[in-house]
C-alpha cells in the first residue's frame, strides 16, 4: 500500500482528497496546510507520493515541489491546483511536478494519476 502525504491550506480539499486515496487504499500518513510543512513532513516520512497545492500562505506548493526535489530528485509529487498546468508552467517553467490536475477534480482522475507515476 502506497504511502501519501497531503500538503493543501484548505481543510475540506485534505478531506476530499484524503477520502479519495483511502477509497482506492493508499494512507495517508500526513497532512500538512502549507509549503514548509510540507517539505518538514516529506523529509521526516519519505511517503511514496505527494499531492501538492500551488497556491498557499507561507511557503508556496512551486517552493516546496523544487525543495523537495532538491534533496530528492525522485520524488512523485501531483500538483492539485485551481491553476492549470500551462498557467503554473507560465510563472515556473521549471516546475518539478510528476503530474497536474486542476481543482475541481474527479476522483477517477486522481487515482489514475497516482496508479500511473506508482507503476
């Protein structure tokens, strides 16, 4: 079972999204509501994916992804944002995302993304 972490400043999106993976039987083994937990929390519980915010007070989920990613190159992070991909890509063109979906989302979509950058 696939170990998640989900790092988003909105409570009810954690729930929406912690709702979906468990549906489909990944944990989730944390939460974080920002950018700088995130990263504290990825380095503390190495989980096998994260799904990440863009937008969000203190450090944002474009800070976060390229940090995670500078101490670990293989990380599998999906991006979950109202922003969509090109928007994001626009203002970091070199954002280190695994993969993109734009809130709201479906969760059929989710767990394909997850199911795909896990295989």
């Amino acid at each position: 079972m696939a170990k998640a972490l989900i790092v988003d400043d909105s409570k009810f999106m954690r729930r929406i999204i912690r709702s979906a993976l468990e549906e489909a039987g990944f944990e989730v083994i944390a939460e974080a509501d920002n950018g700088g937990d995130g990263v504290n929390a990825y380095k503390e519980l190495k989980p096998d994916f994260v799904t990440m915010d863009i937008t969000m007070g203190g450090k944002d989920g474009m800070k976060a992804a390229k940090e995670i990613h500078s101490f670990d190159n293989s990380a599998r992070i999906i991006v979950i944002s109202a922003l969509n991909e090109n928007s994001i890509r626009l203002n970091e063109p070199d954002m280190t995302a695994t993969a993109f979906i734009t809130k709201p989302f479906d969760k059929t979509e989710l767990i394909e993304a997850i199911n795909s950058l896990l295989s």
